[in-house]
C-alpha cells in the first residue's frame, strides 16, 4: 500500500485532476491510499468569506463556481451534484451565521474551512470512479482520525492510530481507493478540527506510518528537493535522498518543502517519504528516509533564510561569572523573542532573531548587564550535509567566502549533526549562493 497526497494546486481544476487520475491509476497496482488537499486557493478564500461575513456580507461565489464548474467540466453525475450542492448550502449558512452574530471563535473558523476538503474530495473520488476504480471518499473522522481540541492546530490522537490502519487496512484490502480529506480531523466531542496550515502533509503521513505504508508520496509542483532555490540558482538541481533530520533542517531554514511537522510520524515509525513533481510524475522526486545507504556528497542542499537580525552582546563581567547566559535569556524570554542561531565565547554572545521586531526595548533591557549592538538585514546561509566531514565543508564553503570577497559574521555548527549555518548581509547572500552552488556540486550531486 503506498499513501499518495496530492496539494491544492495539483488539484485546482477540472484539468489537474484529471492529471491526478492518470497519475493514481498507474499507481493501482501498488494499492493507493489518497489524501487531498482543498482546490487551489479554497482554504484562502473561504477564510475570507468569514472576514466579509464578519463585517455583514454574505459572499462566497468564487468557492461556489469553482466547484461547480469543476463537476460540469469533468461530466460527473447529477448525483454528486446533490451532495456538494448540500455541502454549499450549509457553507451558505454558516456564513449567514457569522454574518449575523458578527463574531468567529476559533472552533467555527475550522468548522468553515475544512469544507475545502469536504468539497474536494467528493468530487476527486467521483472522478476516479468515472476512470473505473472504485475509489470512495471519506472524511477523515471516518477513517479514525480523532484530535484534540485545539482548534486551527489541532494534534492527532495517537491512540486513534490502530483505528486508522483497521479502517484504511479493511478498504485497501477490498480494493478500495480511499479518497480521504487532508488537513481535518474530529476532537472527542465531535468537532471539527484542523491540523494548521499545510496539514495535509501530516494526514497523508500520519496514515502512512499508522498503516505502515511502503511509502508516503506528496506530490508537489516541483521535482523534489532541489540543491538550492532555483529562482536564485537556475541550475540547482533535485536531491536523491535525504534523512528525515535534513529534510526537517531544510524546511526550517527556508526550503519550502514538507512541513517539519509532518515528517514525525514517518520518521518515528520508518516508513520513507517521496516528494514527487505532478507536473513531471516519471522523475523519480526526492526520497526521505531515516539513513542513507550512500555516503553520497560533502553538502546535499544549500538554503538561505534573509532579513534576520544578529544581536552582539559583550560583558566585561562574564570572565568567570556565572549566571550572564541565563540572564540574557531570560531577557529574550521575558520579550517573547525566539532565537534561532546562538554562538558564545568568553566575553561575548551572538544570536540571531527572526522577522524583524522592534527592538528598542529589548535593547534597552539588555544593557543593563551588557552593551549590545543590532544588527539587522542579515541572511543565514545553511548548508544541509554531512557534518562528519565538516572540515572539508568548512574549508570549502570559506574558500569561497573568501574569494567572494565576503566576510562571515558568525557561525553556528554541532547542534545539529547535518547543519553549518552562518551570517552574511542580506544582499550578499544570492551572490554567496551562486558560488557555493557552484563550489558543491560542480560536479553533479
Ligand atoms: N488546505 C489546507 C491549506 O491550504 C491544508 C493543505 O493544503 O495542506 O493550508
Ligand atoms: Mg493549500
């Protein structure tokens, strides 16, 4: 069985679904399991249906029409009609609903969306069944998904997981396609919930790893992970295989790739991940698994996150004091601030922030232990690789700082045993990029 998940845009009109088919029919004989995602920009739009109901109107044509069209484009029976003109209706009310009391908590807002994937799936499974297989769509709660109740970024119960398998198992072997919504699930009191923005990434692999699934497939609109961001490298180019812990590395630094979230439950349980392109399904896409075989190359991807800001923090009293971190810390705390790279030496701190807060008080707070200097328009450059051979990295990467004319302004490696990051000015990252692009992987991947 493999679990084969396909996002908004690979289903965003009658056209790329009628693609998905082609792409879920040759995959028959290795028993698919599909997870979508909303039509194209649906969940966008129906949260802005709520922001208009809010101020008094009712309108959600765009949502109406793309749905509807989809179905007449693609021939489908008066029957299913009837079902999602039912789904429309109650949107319809809900929306009248909030028009009137002029308010939206949370638990309604996931209860209006998830009609994105209520939608989508009805008329992806109609469509399957049009080609011939018997493919049903399903609700996730009706395959056993149960989360709790925080609503917008709800976790899925762990212990619904032997549900899921019994269900999906049960279909599977029947010869069943399930045609289940991303994204939403149920809390025990019977209210619908959603798993946070991107979630059906996290749907696909929950059932993958409760079903232990040959493979999770996401399919996106690239091939893969790539080298680097091919609108800053044109000839970046896409990665065999990574770890679980690199992909995840990757999507925190900026690669927009798979959630780091919804890689956890395929990492704890084994069960390998593959991003495919649906624009070019015959590549094979991006492998993710818990270890490589192959030692494979020095550096697997290069990414860049820009417009940080590094904070320098110098004591005089450090020298043998103790309690200087914990105080400057606890500063960052105290201002909700979350700190991503960190580097120490005796006398001194560096770290880095994100978004560009102000920082007038923070700054102010601070030295009172310290002098502090804010340094914004920065980019972290990350390499994502083998950090057991970090020298040869290290020499290479600052070969070309060097030649680049650029000077490195801080450094951060060892948390993490795949990640060297570090800090260049915003504008020299593209540059540094390039040339790191080139430095790495000259000679292929
Ligand atoms: N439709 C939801 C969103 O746009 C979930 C997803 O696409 O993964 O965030
Ligand atoms: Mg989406």
């Amino acid at each position: 069985m493999i679990v084969m998940k396909f996002g908004g845009s690979s289903v965003a009109n009658a056209d790329r679904i009628r693609h998905v088919g082609r792409i879920v029919q040759d995959a028959l004989p290795r028993k698919p399991v599909v997870v979508l995602s909303a039509m194209g920009d649906t969940t966008d739009y129906l949260l802005e249906a709520a922001e208009k109901a809010l101020e008094g109107t009712v309108a959600f044509d765009s949502i109406k029409d793309l749905h509807i069209k989809t179905m007449t484009d693609l021939g489908l029976p008066s029957s299913l009609n009837q079902e999602i003109q039912g789904l429309l209706k109650d949107l319809e009310t809900l929306l009248v609903g909030i028009s009137l009391i002029k308010e939206i908590s949370p638990r309604t807002k996931d209860y209006l969306v998830s009609f994105g994937e209520r939608l989508s799936v009805r008329i992806g499974a109609a469509y399957f069944r049009s080609l011939g297989f018997d493919a049903r769509a399903f609700d996730a709660w009706d395959v056993g998904f149960v989360s709790d109740s925080n609503y917008t970024s709800a976790e899925v119960r762990k212990d619904c997981w032997p549900v899921i398998q019994e269900r999906i198992g049960s279909l599977v072997s029947q010869g069943v396609v399930p045609v289940v919504t991303g994204f939403i699930a149920k809390d025990p009191q019977g209210a619908i919930t959603t798993l946070g923005r991107g979630g059906s990434d996290l749907t696909a692999t929950i059932i993958g790893a409760a079903c232990k699934a040959e493979e999770v497939q996401v399919w996106k609109d690239v091939d893969g992970i790539l080298t680097a961001d091919p609108r800053l490298v044109p000839d970046a180019v896409p990665v065999e295989a990574v770890t679980y812990e690199e992909a995840a590395e990757l999507a925190y630094f900026g690669a927009q790739v798979l959630h780091p979230r919804s890689m956890q439950p395929c990492s704890a349980v084994g069960i390998p991940v593959r991003v495919k392109n649906s624009y070019n399904p015959s590549a094979t896409g991006t492998l993710i698994v818990s270890k490589l075989e192959k030692r494979g190359s020095l550096v697997r991807a290069i990414t860049t996150k820009k417009n940080v800001t590094l904070v320098d923090i110098v004591s005089s009293r450090m020298l043998g004091q103790y309690g200087f971190l914990a105080g400057v810390f606890q500063c960052f705390a105290d201002h909700r601030l979350s700190v991503d790279m960190v580097a120490t030496s005796e006398v001194s701190i560096s770290l880095t922030l994100d978004a560009p807060h102000d920082l007038a008080h923070l700054k102010r707070d601070l030295e009172k232990i310290a002098s502090v200097d804010i340094k914004k328009n920065k980019a972290i450059v990350t390499l994502i690789g083998d950090v057991r051979r970090s020298s040869a990295i290290l020499e290479k990467a600052f070969g070309v700082c060097n030649q680049e004319g650029v000077q490195v302004q801080m450094v951060s490696q060892g948390a993490s045993k795949v990640n060297i990051s570090f800090i260049v000015d915003n504008e020299e990252a593209p540059r540094i990029i390039q040339a790191l692009h080139r430095e790495f992987f000259k000679g292929g991947v």
